[in-house]
C-alpha cells in the first residue's frame, strides 16, 4: 500500500528548468492548457506538482470545496510545503460561507489562466470537481474556450476496490491529525449543510455527534464518533464512484481524448517501491504527453525510461524532437 502520508518527495524532482513556452512551441496557434483529473485520491496534486517541476507552470485548483479557506484537513489541502514553491490560484481564498457555482469557477479560472499566460507559463488545472471542468471547456461563453485554448488532459486512474481502500484509511489518517477537532471549531446546529464549506464531506457527518457529544457516556460516544467516520469513509467512497462515472461519460459520451495513467500498482506498494512505480507508471508517462503536446507532436511516443525525468527539459525536448 501507497503510504498515507501526503508530504512524501515527488518521484519526478527536477529543478525548474527557466524556459519559456515559446520554447516548446514558438509558432503556436493556440494557447496550451493541461488538465489533471480523476477520483479522490489518485494523486492528482502530487501529479500537478512533478510537471510543474519539470515545466514552467502555475497550478489552477479546480476542487469546489478547496477553493474556501479553512478546514484543511477535512478538505485535504495541498500544504506549502508540498507545493514547493509553483504558484496556486484559487485555493483557499474564498469565504467559507459564501457560494460557489461552476460558472464563478469558470470566471475565475478564466482570469487565472490569462494571468499565467502573461508569465508566460502554463497553466495547470488540477481537481475532482469534473462539473466544474466540463463547464469551463465545452460549456462556458458558448465554447469559447476551445477556440482560444488546446487542451491535454490527463486522468489518474486507480481501481476502485484499491482506492476505496486507500481512501478508508486516508480518512484515519485525517482524523489522528485532528479532524474532529477542526470540524468541532465551526460546528453550528443551525448550520445549513447545502452551503459554502459545510457541504464538504467530513462536516455534515459529524453533525449527531456533536450534538449528543455533552449529553452521553463514553461509550455511547465513541460509538457515535465512529459511526461518524465509517459515514465518512462511505461518502468518499461514494465521491469516487460518482467522479469515475463523469470522467466515463466525458469521455465516451462527449469524445474528450483522457490521456489514462493507471496508478493502481502504485497504491499497491509501499515505500521507495511506490515511488518508483509511480515515476514509472505516472509522472515519466505524464512527462512525455506533456512534452508532446506542448511541442505540437501528433505521432505516439514510447513512455519514457526510467531515467527520463532525471533529465533536463532542454535535453528532454531535443530528444523527443529526434
């Protein structure tokens, strides 16, 4: 098993090269923007973070509870620290309370792709909200979007048995890090559960749980604190079925091209053997689509070795140009 802790090194560690994207791509038509999908848990973030290592990049979160500040536990924020320096737009700035629709996602992504572009970067957008994507793409101001902007998108996909697994016991973790505590801070009975932050699974959950909290014995406590989780674990797991299934739908319905990376290996293992199943089976493959795109290649590219992401961007690029 994949170990639980988020703050573990990336497998692709590259220094930020400095290039510019016309460098990938001087006569470009379109602008590039790279999207980073799939369920809850598959590594997402940690993928985000090894390309925008690799490129010249900022990260735009597409995640519609992460966008508020606070709960970062619950909500499972990237930290500082595992950002490691790439910019991140539309995170944890907005109002715990306040609402938040896919076409005020679409907007405010909209003039953070613009603000990457004029720092001549690219722009990654990275998150489980796929609603929230497909307005952007194909829905927002009549489909302007495509006509500015060519799409990649990469979809991080684990089987779902492994990643209900892993998902049970990301919760454990959250809750020995202290979510109970930090959903105790905000907790309100009047609270309306269909708004703002409070619609994050691992709030409404622990709503009985507080309010008998005073009033119980022990026993009966920590029965309800863990009938609370289990609820919690079966939400998430709930989450990820139902994001799958958009992502299927996009893709065979709507005729996205998802460029599919299975990291179920990855969460099989532990240690120093993930981390290479995942550089491996992840962020090398992602690396070279990446690279393809941004260079306007067409023709399929074998995924790289196991040495590529050692390499630097300006040697990569010549090599894949021959």
């Amino acid at each position: 098993m994949m170990p639980l802790c988020k703050q573990m090194q990336p497998a692709v560690h590259i220094p930020p090269c400095g290039l510019k994207l016309n460098t990938f791509n001087p006569r470009r038509q379109k602008d590039k923007v790279v999207i980073v999908m799939g369920a809850t848990g598959t590594g997402k973030s940690r993928l985000s973070i090894d390309l925008a290592t690799l490129f010249p990049a900022e990260i735009i979160n597409s995640d519609k509870i992460q966008v508020y500040e606070g709960l970062d536990i619950v909500t499972n924020k990237i930290t500082k620290e595992e950002q490691r320096g790439v910019p991140h737009h539309l995170l944890g700035i907005l109002n715990p309370n306040a609402d938040f629709t896919a076409p005020n996602f679409s907007d405010m992504s909209s003039l953070a792709i613009d603000t990457i572009l004029g720092h001549d970067r690219l722009p990654i957008i990275v998150g489980g909200s796929n609603s929230f994507i497909e307005h952007l793409v194909d829905d927002y101001d009549h489909c302007s979007f495509r006509s500015k902007f060519d799409c990649c998108f990469l979809w991080v996909d684990v089987s779902m048995p492994v990643l209900h697994s892993y998902v049970s016991k990301r919760v454990d973790e959250m809750v020995r890090n202290g979510m109970v505590d930090e959903v105790r801070k905000i907790f309100d009975p009047n609270a309306d559960y269909g708004q703002g932050i409070r619609r994050a699974i691992g709030v409404p959950e622990f709503d009985n749980y507080f309010r008998n909290e005073p009033f119980v014995d022990p026993k009966t406590r920590s029965r309800l604190l863990q009938e609370a989780i289990n609820e919690i674990k079966d939400n998430n797991c709930k989450l990820a079925c139902r994001q799958l299934g958009k992502i299927h739908r996009l893709r065979n319905r709507k005729g996205w091209r998802l460029h599919r990376l299975d990291a179920t290996e990855v969460y099989r293992k532990r240690g120093k053997e993930a981390d290479q199943a995942w550089k491996r089976l992840v962020a090398g493959p992602s690396a070279a689509i990446v690279y393809r795109f941004l260079c306007n290649f067409t023709a399929d590219f074998p995924a790289p070795s196991s040495n590529l992401p050692s390499i630097r961007a300006p040697a990569m690029v010549a090599a894949i140009s021959h």
